[in-house]
C-alpha cells in the first residue's frame, strides 16, 4: 500500500509506477506463492498422518531466505526512510519496515538455522551420506 501513495517516489509520484519497483514486487509475490505453496503441502501432509521433516525443511529455509529478501528490497524501495522507528518524525508505516529488517535473519536461526534445514534435505530428502 505505501508505494501506491502519493509522494513515495524520491521526486514525487508514485513508487509503484517505476518499472524496477514494479518488477520486484511481481517477483517477491511470485516467490510468496510458492511459499504458500510450501505450507499448503505440509499441512496436506500433516492432516493424512504423513512425516513433513523434509517439506518442512524446505519450506523453513525458503521462507527465511525469501523473508530476508522481501525486507531488504523494501528498505531499498523506500530508501533511508525505512529505517526510522516507530515515534519518529520520519516513520513509514509506522516502524514496521524497520521492524521487519531487523527481525528477518532471525528467521534464519529460529526453528533450526539454515545450515541445519539443508542439512536435512541433503539426507533425508536427498539421501546424501552423512
């Protein structure tokens, strides 16, 4: 919604009539459907009593990794804005992109950290040794 405002783009308009901006939230979305995708397939397999730790680890790892992107494009989207807090002045959005981006690599470490999650695809989902 903020990049539909008015007076968003750094000379005025609207960020989202920039082509790039344009282009990146097409690709983000895209990249949120298949994380979609991911929760989806585990709770599929959940409800019919199946094992999800691979889905899972694929799901966990994507989503962490796609959730850092997303917070980085944004702070990029709005410039050095998006990094004032809640309180501020000079707040977008009230702090919640400032928020987002300092909270998203934490998403690579809760729930086992990425290391671990391709750990476990390379054994179990690929059956690679040890």
């Amino acid at each position: 919604d903020y990049v539909k405002q008015d007076g968003t783009a750094p000379h005025g308009g609207r960020l989202v009539d920039q082509e790039s901006v344009k282009e990146k939230m097409a690709e983000l979305y895209s990249k949120a459907q298949v994380a979609r995708t991911f929760g989806y397939l585990i709770a599929r397999k959940l409800d019919s009593g199946a094992g999800t730790s691979n889905e899972f680890s694929y799901g966990k790892l994507y989503i962490g990794i796609l959730s850092q992107a997303i917070a980085e494009a944004a702070t990029a989207m709005v410039g050095p804005a998006a990094m004032f807090e809640y309180g501020s002045d000079c707040v977008v959005n009230d702090g919640l992109l400032a928020a987002f981006y300092r909270a998203s690599p934490a998403l690579t470490l809760a729930g086992g950290s990425s290391e671990i999650q391709k750990s476990v695809i390379a054994v179990r989902g690929l059956e690679l040794p040890k």
